[in-house]
C-alpha cells in the first residue's frame, strides 16, 4: 500500500492497525493536505457486519463538527476495499499516555472537559458513541482531546432513557475480535446486561476512564471477563483516593456519581458532568493562586530564618571552637514520663504529635509514640544501626543516619513516614544532618567541615571548617 494513490489519496505510512481497521497517512494530492485512510482488513473486508459497523463510523462521525472529534471527510471505495478519510492527528492515544501512571489533576481536568464537551455534542445529535475507552481517546501534541472511532455508535432520533437498542454481549465482542476484555473493562452495568442504551452509558464509561486517568488503574479488574463483569454489577469502585492520595475531594464525588450502578442515580447528561469538572478546575486554580501567595511569602520568610540559622550555627560553632564554656543547668519545674519499657534512648526529635527517638536495647533502633506518652513501637529499617536525625517541615519524611561502628562518618537516608522504602540521598557521608525549614536543603557535618547540599544529597559545598567540634549542628535544631 506504501507510495500507492487511492482516488486522490497517495499513501505515505502505515499509522497502525487491528482487528477492526488499518490506518495510513496519506496526501491529499487535490488539497495539499496529511490525512488519515482508514481501511478494514482484509481478512473481514467482505464480512456484511464488519461493512456495517465501517458505515456506521463513517456516518455518525461526520454527522458531528466538533473541536474534540475526529473529523471524518468521506467515505470512498477502491475496488473492492472500503476506506475513510479522516482528519490526520498528530500524538497518542490516552492508552498510551497513562500507562498505569496517574496525570495530574489540572491536565486530567482539561482533558476531562474536553471529552465532556464533545459527548454532550454528540447526545446532542442522538449519538451514543457505546466505546469510550482510553484507546478511543486520543491527545494531540498541542494537548487537546479528541474522540475516535464511532463505529459502535448508536444514531437515533431521540436520547432519552427510552431511546435505545438492545444490544446482545455477543455484538459487543465484534466490535473489538481478540481483545474484548478492554473493552469490557469499560461497560455500564446496563451495557452488561445488554439493556437498552441512552447517552448515560456513555458517561459510566468515561467516569471508568477518568478513575483510571486520576490513578493509573481501572475500578473494576479481575482476570476475567466473568470477574471484571462481576465487579462492574456488584461491586462499588474503591475510593480513588486509596490509590492516589493527590485526588481531590470534589473530584471523588465527580467520580462516585459517574460511576453509580444505577443510571437513573448517575450524572444525567454530558452537560452535568462537563459543569462539575470545569467548578472544579476554578476552584483549583484559584487555590493555587493563593497557595503560590502564601508559599512564596513562607518561603521568603523561611529562607530568611534558614540563612540566619546558619550564620549562626557557623558563629556558634567558631565560637565554641575557640573558647568552651558550660551553661547553667536549666531549671526543671515539672516532669512527666513519657515511656516505661526502660531501655536507654538517644536523638529525640518530634513532629508535634508524635515522637522519634533511637534506642539502644543491643543495637540501634528507631521507635516512635505519643507526645502525650505511651507504648512506643519500632519503625522498621533496613540499617543495622540507624539514628534518627530530623523530621522534614511536611512531616512526611526522617532524616536517618545509618551509622558503621568503624566509620568517622556514615550515609544519609530519608525515610517515609509512617511507612515506605528508605531513599539514599546522593553519595554525601557524615557524622550529623538537618533539613533546612522549607525542605530544599540538607546541612550536615563531615569530619572537621559543615556542608549544605541540596534535600536529595545533590551539589554538596562546604560552607566552613571547625576544628574538634562534634555536634555542632545539635545548636541547629529546634
């Protein structure tokens, strides 16, 4: 078929293909433009049914002008293959770019609108697409939505609840031979069953692929289609936010209400849900906004309280370098036990709410308990003798030193909390470390000299030398 011109179509590159069409770029040698050909395969050119569903694409698809869909030109014949001309995309598929891998919220919230945008044009016109997937959805390099393939659409005169065919699971599976489990992954309760259809199928199935857009996996699996249809009719959709927690709360409700079981419960239109998504993305933005504010002005503040602390650890530490003298005990007014398992503790550094400290029943240990006491318990590290350091700003990491009985100095580790896998920062060794107040930075000290890198243990630099001080940068906390 390469470098072959078909009516006025010479064919340039195969985009790709399946079970139900093959896709080229061609010119359009009339109009001097890139278009996309699509043909069936070979092997179902003759098949009556595999006819109809092409027709069907073509005609429901042309019937729409809409920015966020396909544009279909015509519908021609050479010989005896059938083809269609469509717009020709440059990008990839929302298949492509998910890929178990959750997207950000304001670019899920714009492509989300989009897609809403052109389902509410297409109900409009008495077509219900009965396919979208990710595969079907397709993101241009300029970041825009587009919607394909239409070839399972429904054209009916009116869209309402009582407006519909049924649809037998059988017909389902030809829409896609060899692969029907994605497709099914994406079905209504009511498409399962094969009910009749109206355009709210349309929005279960785009609530499907925008739970798998906020986190990288679909609600409803299983390794069947027999389980995954069992999960769509019985079982609720897990909060999205178990998977990720970066899911907002209004869109979790935007969620749960696309995917309700029942359609007479679930968004009732394309334009209902279009709304819900575009109040959401205001409310966004505008958070961020005076979130920006307010951090930048934190930020000032705290970098300004960063530099003064070090200045004065570095005039601590010289002072204390060149004359040493001990302070007054501090005067003790009350005191409450915070533990009882009696076993000696060292480096205690809290959050506020809780608090960390390092034991040492026979080796080092990291346990954590209330501030307002009780049973402590042990927080699990892959060290043989770790010593906890300091807790970041968001308190959402520690700052652990993985201590060798035979080495001057030791590596830096960040370990989540309450739980996760440890993270080495850089190739940075030393004796004592701190988090700067805003998180960007790491102070710590190696052997005679103070040293800032950056939070990840990147471009260490040394900031002064202090002979036989140890310790010092205990005066940089608190």
């Amino acid at each position: 078929m390469i470098g072959h011109t078909i009516s006025h179509y010479r064919i340039v590159e195969k985009l790709g293909g399946g079970g139900m069409g093959v896709v080229y770029k061609a010119e359009d040698t009339e109009l001097g433009r890139f278009v996309a050909l699509k043909f069936l395969p070979d092997d179902v050119a003759q098949d009556p049914q595999a006819l109809e569903r092409f027709r069907r694409e073509a005609r429901a698809a042309s019937a729409l002008n809409h920015p966020n869909i396909c544009t279909i030109y015509e519908i021609g014949k050479s010989g005896n293959q059938s083809f269609i001309v469509m717009e020709y995309l440059e990008g990839r598929t929302l298949r492509d770019i998910v890929l178990g891998r959750p997207l950000e919220i304001e670019r899920l919230l714009d492509l989300g609108i989009e897609v809403a945008d052109a389902l509410d044009a297409a109900h409009s016109k008495g077509i219900v697409h009965r396919d979208i997937k990710p595969a079907n959805l397709f993101v241009t390099d300029r970041g825009h939505a587009k919607i394909l393939d239409f070839g399972l659409a429904k054209v009916n005169a009116r869209t309402g609840p009582e407006s519909g065919e049924t649809r037998t699971l059988s017909e389902q599976h030809l829409t896609s031979p060899g692969s029907a489990l994605g497709t099914v992954a994406y079905m209504s309760p009511e498409q399962a069953l094969g009910k009749e259809l109206d355009a709210r199928t349309d929005l279960f199935s785009f609530g499907v692929v925008l739970y798998e857009m906020a986190t990288g996996i679909a609600p409803f699996r299983g390794d069947t289609s027999a389980a995954i249809f069992n999960a769509i009719l019985n079982k609720p959709a897990p909060p999205a936010s178990r998977a990720n927690p970066e899911v907002p709360a209004d869109l979790e409700r935007i969620l749960q209400k696309s995917l309700e079981k029942d359609r007479d419960v679930r968004y009732q239109s394309a334009a209902e849900m279009r709304a819900d998504l575009k109040r959401l993305k205001r409310d966004t933005t505008s958070g961020k906004v005076e979130a920006a504010t307010i951090t930048t002005r934190r930020s000032r503040s705290r970098m300004l309280w960063f530099s003064a602390a070090v200045l004065a650890v570095i005039a601590l530490a010289v002072g204390l370098a060149w004359y040493y003298s001990p302070l007054a005990p501090p005067k003790v007014l009350s005191t409450t036990q915070l533990t009882r398992d009696g076993v000696a503790k060292v480096n205690l550094i809290t959050d506020g709410s809780r608090m960390y400290v390092t034991e040492t029943p026979t080796a080092f240990q990291i346990v954590q308990a209330s501030t307002s006491g009780g049973e402590t318990s042990v927080i699990p590290t892959p060290f043989e003798s770790p010593i906890a350091l300091d807790i970041s700003g968001d308190h959402s990491q520690m700052l652990v030193l993985d201590t060798v009985a035979t080495a001057p100095d030791s590596k830096f580790w960040s370990v989540p909390l309450p739980s996760g896998t440890p993270r080495h920062l850089g190739d940075v060794n030393g004796r004592d470390g701190t988090w700067s107040p805003d998180g960007r930075h790491l102070l710590f000290a190696k052997g005679d000299d103070i040293y800032q890198a950056n939070a990840d243990g990147s471009e260490p630099r040394k900031l002064v030398t202090v002979p036989g001080t140890p310790g010092v940068l205990r005066f940089a906390k608190g």
